[in-house]
C-alpha cells in the first residue's frame, strides 16, 4: 500500500494516509511537454490546464504538437484512466482520463499520476480537491511568476486510505452528484447546438431565400412557412443579402455599457461575478465577497449580453442573469445592450455564432497566445446582417425556451456542484459515514 505517514485526524476514528506517490504504478509521477513549439494541425493533441475544468476534460480548445517533439515525452503519453492535475496556475484542477483520449499527451504545466487500479483513481482525484489538500498546495507552491507546484511536493501530498469498501461508498456518492452535471452540461450542450443552427440556417445560409427561390435550404432548420411568406426572393446583387435586409456593423446593434464598480463601492457586499475562470468552470458567475475584489468591474444588469475580447478563439458569450445580488463582470467582457427591433436573444445567437467568432479572432492583438485580446473598437466594426423586425421577433420565440431552459440546467448545475463541494470535505475527513448501499 505504501508508506503510512499518519492518520487523516479529522475523522472519527482515524484514517491511515499515505504518500501520493507511493499509490502510482511504475511511470511514476511525471509532467508532460516543456516546449511544444508552434501549433501542428496534424499533430498529436496535448492538454493543458485551460483543459481541466470541474473535473473534467475539456477538447474543444486543444492544441496539437509535433510528433517528433511528442516523441520525446513517450512517459506522459496517456493510455486512458490516468489522474491528471495541475501544477500551475490554477493549482490542484483534477479530471481522469477516458479511454478515447489514449495517445494523448500533456503540457509541462499538467502532472499525469497514473493511479494503480487497486487504489483508484477517483477516489484520490476527490481526495485533491477537498479542503485540506487544495490548502497544502497553496502553501507549497512557490509564486515568482505564478503558483507552481514542483512535483516533489506532489509526490509527498498526504492521500487518506479507508478500507476499499468506504472509498468505493464515498466515490459511489461523489460519481453521482458529478453524473448529474455533466449529463446537465450535454444537455445545455445540445440545446446551445440547436440555437446556433437554427440561427445560422436563417442568418447566414438564408435557407428561406434559397427555398423561395426553388432551392434546397442548405440547412437543418428552415423558417417557418409563415414567416417564408414574408422574405423575398430575391438577394441584392450590392449587399449580398435578403431583399429588405441590411449589411450594417455590430456598433449599429447594440449600445456598450462602461458603467464600473469600484472595489471600495462593493465592500461589504456579496455579488455575482461574471468572469472568465467562472465561464469556463461552467458558465455561472462566482459568488464573491465584495471586500475580495481588489479592481474595477463592470456593472452587469438584465437585458445585457456578454461578450470576451480576451483570447477569441475560445468563444465566451454570456447572457448575465444577476437574479438577487448585485452583479459584476470582468473588464476582459463587453457589455452589450441591444438597441429597439434587437432581442437579447437574437444578439447573443449572433455573436455565439460561428461566423461571428470567426470575425472576432482575425481581430486580435498581442503575440502570446494566452493574452491576445481584440480592442472594442473592432469588436463594434464587424459586419453583419440586420432582418426585418419580423424574421427577429420568430426566431427570438423559436429559441427563447431553449435558452431558458439552458439557464436553469445551469442553475441546477450550481446546486449540485454546491452540495457536492459541502459533502466532499465531510464525506473525505470520515465524519459522514456512510451505511453499505448508501448512493445519492
């Protein structure tokens, strides 16, 4: 089993704990590639700390090396179930790895620690992400640029080991309430999906121009038969879109709110803050202690959307919702408010649309690929497409319950993930104990 080094004192009886790199199998405990060069489209994918959110991976911002550069890191090469976890930055982000993910890679800021099967995986993953040891971590990071665990101090992280039968108990509950989320998130996934094609099939594609005129649509989603009646034909050879539309910029759309809040303005306040490390985690503002927040935000009401300058090519867009608290949101974001004959809803397809974000990466500025930022002025310039008021007030009813219920899968997301993170620390210090068939 390993060393015993004590016992997790905070449980009843005492659990034994041993050195987390004394349950690895024979890799060892490693980090992944220290130089990986510039992106390779036909390379081997590797993850990076951006990647390891909630609990999970996330692929839909991977970057990819070159074999031959890959080829020197063959000890990190994933093979599937591996614990994979951060060492800077963002210290102690845990997910394990799936099987599609085997010949992966990882970055030089991401430890893979290959969990013998007999100990698993999931139980030391919850072990690092409780209380006790995410604070042992940040107290021996060392933090010239940033916080930076060295792996020797990863190795010596003190794991608590119960029998096999009350790790498989507690992970049994943790799984659980981690199941409901993610299934929630695919769904929100799905419904975000839906949004897009609906939005692109009748902005972008002019599906309904193409079958008035005795076309295929080229979409998934047609306009509705009336709403077809009301669209031309035809499109103008000078602008190049529907007959009664107009090519105008993003600027014309939609008014930007500066309005800011100072840190001495919230102190003593709890408010909802929209920033990007809350985005990525899963799309709900964190909630925050306003006497924490030591820089100016932005205020952040109804009827707004959000949108990211900061590194486009991961497109963020967000439609606040501030509910009881006061809100706030990063400087990184635009705060947009759409003009009269513009629903929040048709703005925020169009800006989450593909074309659009297209448009907003070739806008960027900066050469490091983790602070290229797009300047508003060229977020307000983009080009795009102004429908009649008619085709607007359809879509915006064809997807408003989609986005409402993307919302409160989003909401139940947030309870599940607060019940789960007030359990963890009991469940892992052996306070609450649990019966044999206990589940969530």
């Amino acid at each position: 089993m390993g060393r015993i080094l004590g016992t997790w004192a905070m449980g009843s009886d005492g659990w034994p704990e041993v050195r987390l790199g004394d349950l690895v199998d024979e890799r060892g405990i490693s980090y992944g590639v220290v130089q990986p060069g510039p992106a390779c489209s036909d390379g081997v994918p590797i993850i990076r700390v951006n990647n390891l959110q909630d609990g999970r991976i996330a692929t839909d911002d991977i970057k990819r090396v070159s074999p031959d550069i890959e080829a020197k890191y063959g000890r990190t090469r994933l093979r599937g179930g591996e614990l994979l976890m951060s060492l800077v930055g963002s210290l102690g982000q845990t997910a394990i790895v799936p099987p599609g993910l085997c010949g992966w890679n990882v970055a030089r800021a991401v430890a893979v620690v290959p969990i013998r099967d007999n100990i698993g995986a999931d139980w030391v993953a919850y072990a690092l992400r409780s209380p006790r040891l995410q604070h042992r971590m940040r107290t021996h990071a060392t933090t010239t640029v940033q916080a930076t665990l060295n792996l020797q101090d990863v190795r010596e992280l003190p794991i608590p080991l119960p029998e096999k039968a009350e790790r498989e108990r507690v992970t049994g509950v943790l799984r659980a309430l981690d199941g409901r989320i993610e299934l929630n998130r695919r769904v929100n996934h799905t419904l975000q999906s839906i949004v897009r094609a609906i939005f692109r099939s009748w902005f972008i594609d002019f599906d309904s121009v193409r079958k008035k005129m005795g076309g295929k649509a080229g979409g998934e989603f047609g306009l509705p038969t009336s709403l077809t009646a009301l669209v031309s034909g035809d499109v103008d050879s000078a602008s190049d879109v529907p007959e009664g539309w107009s090519a105008t910029t993003l600027g014309e759309l939609v008014t930007v709110s500066r309005r800011t809040a100072t840190p001495s303005e919230i102190q003593g306040q709890t408010v909802n803050h929209y920033s990007i490390p809350a985005f990525d985690r899963g799309r709900m503002p964190a909630v925050e202690e306003g006497i924490g927040i030591k820089s100016n935000k932005f205020v952040v009401g109804d009827g707004m959307v959000l949108i990211s300058r900061l590194n486009p090519r991961t497109p963020r867009v967000w439609i606040p919702r501030p509910r009881d608290r006061r809100a706030v949101c990063s400087t990184e974001f635009m705060v947009l408010t759409p003009r009269s004959g513009i629903s929040v809803e048709f703005l925020y397809a169009l800006l989450d649309s593909e074309a659009f974000g297209r448009e907003l990466a070739s806008r960027v500025t900066g050469t490091s690929g983790s602070h290229q930022r797009v300047q508003p002025a060229d977020v307000l310039s983009i080009e795009v497409v102004l429908p009649t008021d008619a085709p607007v007030r359809q879509f915006t009813e064809a997807v408003r319950p989609a986005l409402a219920r993307a919302t409160r899968l989003l909401e139940e997301n947030e309870r599940l993930a607060m019940l789960r993170d007030a359990l963890l620390p009991e469940l892992m210090a052996g306070r609450s104990r649990l019966a044999a068939g206990d589940r969530a």
